[in-house]
C-alpha cells in the first residue's frame, strides 16, 4: 500500500509515493500543517498517533469541530521516570496490531519522548521495526528549525529517516522545505511554495508557482550523480576517467534518465548523421528529462561553428567543448558545473527548426541550384544575423576544378560549392572573416593561396547577390558539365605549410625524359 502525499497540496504526481516500511520526519512550526499530514495519512492508512498530554490539548485548539480522534486512533504519553527502548517497541507492537501507520508527535520540551527520538540507535531500530513489520512511521516535531534543539537534532539524525521536511508557515504563503528524500538510489530534493486555504475554500494547502520559478522542474536528483558518455566521444586513443560510465544505449538517450536527473552526458559533434538531428536529440533530453542534467556536446571529428553552438545552447545543451580540451580539461569543467541548471524554458523546436539550413545544401550543386541555394541562405542569414562568405577563385595552373571540388570535404550543411569553367564558387553559411582561412583548410586540405590563382571574398548581402548574377551570366555564355568527382586520399599527416612556396602546384606529369623505364 501507497500513499500519495501530493495529494495534500492538489498534486498527488508531484510528490513521490509513501511506502510501507519506510520512516519519514518532519519539523514544522505549524499545527494546521501537521493536522493536515496526519488527515491525509489516515486517508489510505489506518493511523495511530503516539503524543504527550500537552501536545494534544495544543493540537486541540486548531479545530474543535475535527479533533484528532475523529480521523485517527490517539495515545497518549505517560510520564514515568525512565522508558527502555524494549518497552517503546513492545508498545509499537501492540499498537501496530491495528495499524498500518504511526505518527509521533512531539515537542522539544517533551523530556520523555525528546529522549527516546534524539538517540541514534533508537531511530536505527524504529527503522529495522517499520521494515520488518511493514510500516509506515512518521516522527514530526512541532517547533521551530531555527531554535538550538532544532538545529541540532537536524545536523545530529535528519540522515536516519527516509526523508526530512521542514514547514514554515508564513502569510500569505508557506514554504515546504524537502531537505532529502531517498526513492531507491535518488536523493530528491525541492523547495514548494504554498498557500493556505480558508475554511470556506474547504482548508487544507494548495501549491503554488511563484513568478520566478515558473517552469522549474519539480525534483533535483543528487544521489548517485555519474558522468555518462556515448562510446564516440572518447576517442580510441584515450583513456577516460574511471568514474565516467559509457551509455550502454544507441538512439533516445531521453529514456536511460529519469526526470531531474542531476547527471552528466558527454556527446560527440557527430552522434547524429547531422547536425540538425543532434540539436533535435538535445532538445528531447532536455524536454523530458529536465534542467538539472548537464548536456555536454564534445568536438570529435569536426569544429561546431558558432551559429550551432547557439541553437545547440538554446535547444538545451549545457556546453560545447572544443576539440583541444582533453577528457581531464572537460572533467574539471564538469566539477565546476555542480550548480548550474538550464535556466528559463525552452523554445519550441518548431522556433529552432527555423534557424536550420536545409539538410540537402551540402556540398558540390550543380550552378543553377547553387545560385537559387545560396541565395536563400543568404536571406536565412539576414534573418539570423549571422555572417556569410562568398570565395570565388580562378584555379591556378595544373589544377583542375574537378579536383578542388573533389577535395570540398562535407562536414556541416550550408557549405557549397560549384564551378564554371575555371571558376570555383565556393559559400560558407555562418562563417566569420576571420575563420575563412582555416574553414578553407579543413574543407579542402590546402589554403587557397596554394589552390587558386587568383581570388576575391564576398560578405556582404549586396556582393554576394552581385557575384551570384555574374555566375548566372557565365554559366549561360560558357555552359556547365557536370564534374566527375572522386574521392581523394589524404594524407592526414600533410601540412599545408609544405606547399607554401610552390604556388601554384606543378601539373602531374606521367613521363619524362630520360626516364630509365621508357623504352
């Protein structure tokens, strides 16, 4: 049997379920409050209240017409010099013969209860009692958390029970206070913001969302917080940190992590087959699991340019990590990211769908789509206020435009490139001047220094449209052929800087003469 203690502000899925067999405490400075948690207990449970004399006449003053003994059964303390534990329990057990629920009640000026609750072995063996006898106990203190025996006995035992509440009850609202509670290997833990209801409102609680924590999510899960990490994420030739764990799950990473999960997941840039396809999985691990789990997105095979890393930040990723930080810089970014959380709420994806380049604009097009493609994305820049670049060059002697096309490695969408006769267009969408240079170079393996003869750079939107209309002309005047493109091998181990001072590349010769094999 359950019992469902949302239900005592208006949310019964707000809260986790009480089981049998665990034991939970509260200190709260409010009678209603406590009025209010055993009402809802004895709801599903068969209730039996242990207090002192003194603390039931207080308790008696809340609601003369709904006194205590008409929901649940009452026992009261009787003061004697000394009770063993033997007798507390003893007593249980006869009490719990009808009961499936106890509920102490006490004050702090309760010598003979106060004695009994402030020692450890005693709380150790109430739980071993609960468990064995398959009962629900709660300990509730009336009193105040800021008074020195309040203080105390929460640093000195709060860890002995399944979970610890403080309730303070303020006007116009309250705040419930869930310090710890431990549901199998979690630890959750919440603030709730409540507001008491008249008796004309029928009493009771109701939770309540104030202005600045509209959207939050309900738990942090604190317990147990691992690193987890795709197997692509750390490359062959690493060793990652022993307590990272590697994700045993390809595909909906959403559904190994509960919701509020407080743990960490390292992505690599090309866990998807696109980048739209990463932004969109970040977006439902974020959506389903909440904003306590850090989404780190690491830079494996290929540099994340800054209009992704926006919409992967906006779409709830937590950080993108450069491919120059080694597994133990990114593990003590992690230690340093213990507090954050994704703050505000998300987009819809239908919002972020808008600040995506279409999938297929990727590599060679044929001149005609090049220039209605690169048009387009030139608006979807305006609109995005992102920067663009526009490379026309004449390759230089003894190279072909097959070959640099060929060379043209695909590696984001919005980069495109096409030729006409000797001239190769070349676009890159959210690329910065200053990163032309070397976008060049992870695109084509040499600079275009070594490449071209001669070349000019657009960037604004009046130059780029101005270049694509010559292009139209020249693809009408001279025609176009479709490239043969093949695949080259590259040697990964070469340096551009080898190449700097043959420009341009001699042409590839078969044969010369003198050669010893000619016949």
């Amino acid at each position: 049997m359950s019992t469902e203690l949302g239900r005592l502000i208006g949310d019964k899925h707000l809260l986790p379920a009480l089981q049998q067999g665990e034991v939970h405490a509260c200190l709260s400075d409010s009678r209603n409050w406590l009025l209010s948690l055993v009402k809802e207990l004895s709801n599903d449970n068969a209730t039996q209240v242990l207090l002192s004399r003194d603390t039931h006449r207080l308790l008696k003053q809340v609601d003369v017409n709904a006194p205590l003994t008409s929901y649940a059964g009452v026992a009261e303390w009787k003061y004697r010099s000394k009770m063993r534990q033997s007798d507390l329990f003893n007593l249980l057990d006869k009490l719990g013969e009808h009961a499936d629920c106890i509920v102490f009640i006490s004050q702090f000026s309760d010598p003979l209860i106060a004695h009994l609750l402030n020692d450890r072995e005693t709380l150790l063996l109430l739980a071993r009692w609960a468990l064995n006898r398959n009962k629900l106990v709660w300990v509730a203190y009336l009193g105040d958390e800021a008074t020195p025996l309040g203080r105390s006995w929460l640093r000195a035992h709060r860890m002995s029970f399944t979970s610890m509440h403080l309730m303070e009850e303020g006007r116009p609202f309250s705040v419930w206070t869930i310090m710890h509670w431990f549901v199998g290997d979690d630890l959750l833990q919440e603030e709730i913001t409540l507001q008491r209801l008249s008796d004309q409102q029928g009493g009771g609680y109701l939770k309540v969302t104030p202005f600045d924590k509209e959207g939050s999510t309900t738990f942090k899960r604190l317990a147990g917080s691992m690193v987890y990490t795709v197997k692509e994420a750390v490359k062959p030739t690493e060793i990652a940190p022993n307590h990272w764990q590697t994700v045993p799950q390809k595909g909906r990473l959403e559904v190994f992590f509960k919701q509020g999960s407080n743990d960490v997941l390292i992505i690599n840039d090309s866990f998807t087959a696109t980048r739209k396809q990463l932004i969109e999985q970040v977006y439902r691990i974020r959506s389903v699991v909440g904003p306590f789990l850090k989404i780190i997105i690491r830079e494996v095979d290929f540099r994340i340019r800054h209009h992704d890393e926006r919409i992967l930040i906006n779409a709830g990723a937590t950080y993108v990590a450069p491919k120059s930080l080694s597994l133990d810089d990114i593990d003590s970014i992690i230690d340093c990211l213990s507090q954050w959380q994704f703050e505000g709420s998300l987009p819809e994806l239908a919002t972020l769908q808008q600040l995506f380049v279409p999938s297929e604009v990727e590599g060679y097009l044929a001149p005609p789509v090049f220039n209605q493609q690169v048009r387009q994305m030139t608006e979807l820049a305006n609109y995005q206020k992102v920067d663009i670049q526009l490379i026309v060059g004449v390759v230089a002697t003894g190279i072909k435009p097959e070959a640099i096309l060929s060379r043209f490695a695909v590696r984001r969408q919005g980069d495109v490139c096409t030729a006409v006769g000797n001239t190769v267009y070349i676009f890159l969408f959210a690329c910065e001047k200053a990163e032309v240079d070397r976008t060049l170079l992870q695109l084509l393996g040499f600079s275009s220094r070594n490449l071209f003869s001669r070349e000019a750079r657009f960037e604004s939107t009046f130059a780029v449209k101005e270049a694509l209309d010559e292009l139209s002309v020249l693809a009408d005047i001279q025609g176009w052929i479709e490239p043969e493109l093949i695949t080259p091998v590259i040697d990964k181990n070469v340096s551009d800087n080898q190449f700097e001072y043959f420009h341009p590349l001699p042409a590839r010769v078969n044969r010369m003469r003198g050669d010893p094999d000619d016949a």
